[in-house]
C-alpha cells in the first residue's frame, strides 16, 4: 500500500483529493444513488446486503465515510489499513468476490456523475476510476489472505457451512442463544475471543437470502458455536429485524443454517497482562463475554471488572454466568439497570439505577492504566467513552465493537 504514489501519478491525486470537500458534503447522496442504481443493475446482490441498515442509512453513512477517507489519504493509503482490515473480515463472512469490485466500481462513477453533475467533469471521473482500481486491488489482496487463512485453518472452510442447531436456550425476555455444530461432524476452526460469524437464512416470505453477523457469545475451544440473538422490535426509529424474529420464532432445535467462518478484528489481546474492564450495554454483553470468560481461564491473575448495563432484570442475559465468573477468582461485576424493579435491587452486583456514568465508572475503575472494551448501542458507548476520557483513561485504551456498519463515537 506504500506504493500508491508509484500507481497514480501526482495529477490524479490532486484531483482526488480535491474533491475531498465535495465528499464531505455530497458523500451520502452519492452512496445512496450507487446503491440504488447498482441494486437495480444487480438485484442478485441484495442476497449479500442487509437490507436493514440499507433502510435505515447506516450502510450509505458507512461507505460514504470509506470513500472520504480514501479520498483524504490517497497518497498515502497505508494509513487507512486498519480500518481496510476491518472492512475485509465483514466482506470475507459475507462471501463479497473479487468479481464484486468491477460492478461497485462501475456504479460507484456513475453516482457520482449522477450527483454532481457538470462538477462531475471527464477528468474528475477519470482520476476517481484510476483511483478506485487501485483501492479496490488493496481490498482484493486483503479480503483474499483472509480467505486463504480461513479456509487452511484446522476445522475452517470457505463460504458458508450449513450447522444443525443443536440447542436453543432463552437468556432474558429479548435475548436467545443458539448451540451450532456442523451437519457434516467435522471440526470447527477455533477463533479469538470477541469475534463473529455470519448466518445466512433464506426466509420462506422473502425474495431474497439475509446474512446477519453475531458474535460468538461463548469462549473459545468448545465443540459448539453458541450465537445470541436479541429479538429487534419495531420503533419509530427502525423496523422490526427480519432475521432476529424469524430465528426467535420459526428457528428450532434439530434446524439448519449456514454459517461463515469466525471473523472479526474486535479482540483481546491477550499477550497483556494489565487489568481489564468490560462494559457492555444490553446484547452488547456477548462478545465481552467471551472475551472475559478466556481471559479468566487463560490469565487467572489478570484482574477483571465486568460492568453490565441494562433496562431492568428481565431483559439482563447471562447474569448466572457472569456469577458463574466472579466465583472463578479475579473477576469485579457491577450491574447497572436503568429502570429497576424492587427485586432488580436486590441483586447482589447492583451497582446504581439509571445509565453509566461518569461517578460508576470512577468508582468501580480504580486506576487509569487499564484496557476498556465496550460494546452496546451506540449513544450508550459514545456516553461511556466520553466518561472514560473524563476518568483519565487515554483513547488507546479504549476499544469497541459495533454492530453493523461502522461508524463515528
């Protein structure tokens, strides 16, 4: 990637990146126009996409960030390899080829064109067509390395591998977990705490296939993948989730879906030994799970405090496991309910009612030399990483997940 300079020549970078501030302004009006001309030209690839965050904006929010940052580092693309990483294990769990690239690149000029218009002139889409081949080559090597090392794993395979629900267990009112081994009886490839898996389901009422990514819930080196799916319902602010009811309601033991390999760049590391803190905000909890569950096996010594925010008790998932924890040994648990009930304040790890804030996070984090992993609804971790920041803990080391498209705290 150092080499970009060498492949576009100086003029196609001014260009580029000259239009940096009309990306800033037209960036979502261009991602929503690509999507629409390319799902109209390829229909075929709505079986990739989740049709979701396509509604609600956050897909065209998330590639018209991808595009800026491109643009803003041209010359130097290296310096975007974290996030190209990131992007490359989403597309790797959702089957996104090589062959992909043309069709988003064709479609990607034409957007633009479409937008700016006469802005839009022969040399502008001719350096943004130079400039898309060499980014789109970046992504192609990445994503194929992730493929390679996919599939050589003991265990691992390539696309999707169909799994026989095995067991399926009711965590809280909202939240269920699904036990997966694979229909052939072979191995499973192990995977870092922290990371996912996509499931692709066909939907008897849908035209189309859904791929939905979960984290894995449970540690490493079981002979199961165990999922967690918390049941989305309708609000003003998004529609109910296809996948998430259908698995609730029409998904049961002894069913078959089909899963990607375990993907993912939201882990710990474990190479560390200073104390760790977990703070996680409803169905946030389950990839902190398992990552505290391997840090408590693997580094007995490592101190752990796990802070679990959430509505109220009923819909508080893997409460008896994360007790399970504290009688292991090093491990604090703090639970924090925004609207408890009597019983809720009888808990013997109830922290405060209301949110987590700056005071709980000062009293239960007691020194600023800690590594904090969070996961939950984005305004909950904005809130939470503003308190951290407040509490002296450095942006280094803090980390967290989102799900779905990547965006901004």
């Amino acid at each position: 990637m150092s080499a970009t300079k060498s492949l576009l020549n100086e003029r196609t970078i001014q260009i580029i990146q000259s239009t940096v501030p009309v990306l800033e302004q037209y960036g979502e009006q261009i991602t929503r126009r690509f999507y629409e001309l390319m799902f109209a030209n390829h229909p075929e690839l709505l079986n990739i996409f989740n049709h979701a965050h396509q509604k609600q904006g956050r897909q065209q929010k998330a590639l018209a960030a991808s595009i800026y940052a491109a643009a803003k580092h041209i010359d130097r693309l290296e310096d975007i390899l974290p996030v190209v990483k990131q992007i490359g294990h989403k597309h790797r769990s959702l089957g996104v080829k090589k062959e992909h690239y043309p069709i988003v690149g064709k479609h990607l000029l034409l957007a633009i064109k479409d937008v700016l218009g006469d802005a839009a002139t022969d040399e502008v889409i001719e350096a943004w067509g130079e400039a898309y081949g060499v980014i789109a080559d970046v992504f192609i090597q990445v994503e194929q390395q992730m493929y390679d090392e996919a599939a050589k794993k003991q265990g691992g395979w390539v696309d999707f591998r169909p799994f026989v629900v095995q067991k399926k267990v009711k965590e809280s009112d909202v939240i269920t977990s699904f036990y997966l081994v694979p229909q052939d009886g072979g191995e499973i490839s192990d995977f870092l705490p922290g990371q996912y898996v996509s499931v692709k389901v066909q939907i008897p009422s849908e035209k189309y296939t859904h791929i939905r990514q979960y984290s894995l819930s449970d540690m490493p080196g079981q002979p199961y993948y165990r999922i967690s799916v918390k049941r989305e319902v309708e609000t003003n602010q998004k529609p109910a989730g296809i996948v998430s009811n259908y698995l609730h309601e029409h998904v049961k033991e002894g069913d078959v879906l089909e899963l990607s390999a375990p993907a993912g760049d939201f882990t710990i590391d474990m190479s560390k030994e200073t104390p760790v803190v977990f703070v996680s905000g409803g169905v946030g909890t389950t990839p902190l799970l398992s990552m505290a569950k391997a840090v408590a096996k693997q580094q007995p010594n490592r101190p752990i405090t796990f802070v679990c925010a959430a509505v109220h008790g009923r819909v508080h998932a893997f409460d008896q496991e994360l007790r399970a924890l504290v009688k292991q040994g090093n491990v604090c648990y703090h639970v924090c309910y925004e609207q408890p009930s009597n019983e809720d304040r009888s808990h013997p790890h109830f922290e405060k009612a209301g949110l987590v804030d700056v005071q709980l996070l000062q009293r239960v984090i007691k020194q600023t030399n800690v590594d904090v992993y969070m996961c939950g609804p984005i305004p909950f971790m904005k809130a939470v990483k503003d308190a951290l920041r407040e509490n002296g803990i450095s942006e280094q080391h803090i980390h967290y997940e989102f799900f779905g498209p990547a965006s901004q705290l």
